[in-house]
C-alpha cells in the first residue's frame, strides 16, 4: 500500500549527507557516526607521515602532500557530516580527486622517467589492497540511504566503516608507492 503524505517536507531531503544513510540531526553534528569515522582519515594520513617520512627531500615532499591530502579528506568529512558549514561541500568533495590524481599520477609519472613505478609493491600487498577494496565497494554500496542494509538510527553505520576501510586503503596504497620492497 503507498505512503500518504501529510504534506510535510522531508526534514533529510536535500540535506549534505542525506544519501549516507546516517540519519541527520539537529545541532552541532549531523551525523555523529559518520563524522567520528571520517578521522580515520586524518589518522591515516599520520600514518603514512610517520612510516614513510625519510628519504630525499623530493621523496619527503610527496610523502608531507600525499598525508596533507588524506587528512584534508577527513577534516572535509568531518565537516561535511558533522556541523555542514557553508562549503561543506566542497571542503568534502574537493580534496578526494586530489588524492586519487596523487595516488594514481606518482607511479605512472616514475614510470615515465623510467624510475620503478610501485617500489612497496608485493603480492601481499596488492591482494590485501583488492581484498579491502571489495570490502570497502562493499559498505559504499550497503551505506547509501535506500540499501536495504541501511539503518538510519543504528550506531553501526555503513558508510562509517567505509570511510574506516577506504582510509585504510590509503595508507596501504602509501605503502606501495613510497615503501621498498623489503619492508612488507
């Protein structure tokens, strides 16, 4: 049987954030799971600070760009699911084809300079990296608002365990990239 509508706007309905399930509330932080999982992020992008911050200077800069970028996706997360301040938007939105150009430009730039593309790279790591990936596709899909999986009101959220799974990826797609071969 259909809903009969009461004539009520829908307090979600073209609200940032609408679309990953969390349900939105009132007051400082819309959506309190999802801004807390978007530190990983931030987390992760210490991380990869920490393990892979020697080297040259050119080396120590692409590193500083790679972890500023990932922590800028997670303060733009966090702004973006939590207080929603004018360009939250973009705050959220803007940083992640910066990482993706960075992740997916450093190889492919060494590879034209004929340096080795991927020194961290082992078997081992790229199944983990296809593993998680599906995992993380996974909890993307199952924490959109509509999924069937999706419970507004759960203090598990979806799409807070990807942003947990797809921080993760990043730090071990920092692996690749910038570790040597020895070290995995």
């Amino acid at each position: 049987m259909p809903e009969v509508s009461d004539g009520a706007a829908d307090p979600q309905e073209g609200r940032i954030g609408a679309s990953d399930c969390e349900r939105l509330r009132p007051g400082l932080v819309a959506q309190p799971v999802n801004t807390v999982t978007s530190l990983g992020y931030v987390v992760a992008g210490a991380v990869v600070m920490a393990r892979h911050h020697q080297g040259d200077l050119g080396r120590r800069r692409q590193v500083r760009l790679y972890s500023s970028m990932l922590a800028l996706v997670g303060l733009g997360s966090v702004a973006f699911h939590g207080p929603q301040p004018p360009g939250a938007r973009a705050m959220h939105d803007l940083p992640i084809p910066a990482l993706l150009v960075l992740a997916i430009g450093t190889p492919l730039v060494r590879a034209r300079r004929g340096e080795a593309a991927l020194p961290g790279w082992t078997r081992r790591r790229g199944g983990t990296l296809a593993a998680m990936t599906a995992a993380g596709l996974s909890t993307y899909a199952g924490g959109r608002t509509g999924a069937p999986s999706c419970d507004p009101d759960s203090p598990i959220q979806l799409h807070g365990a990807w942003h947990l799974l797809s921080a993760s990826n990043f730090v071990r797609v920092a692996d690749i990239i910038y570790g040597r071969t020895s070290d995995g």
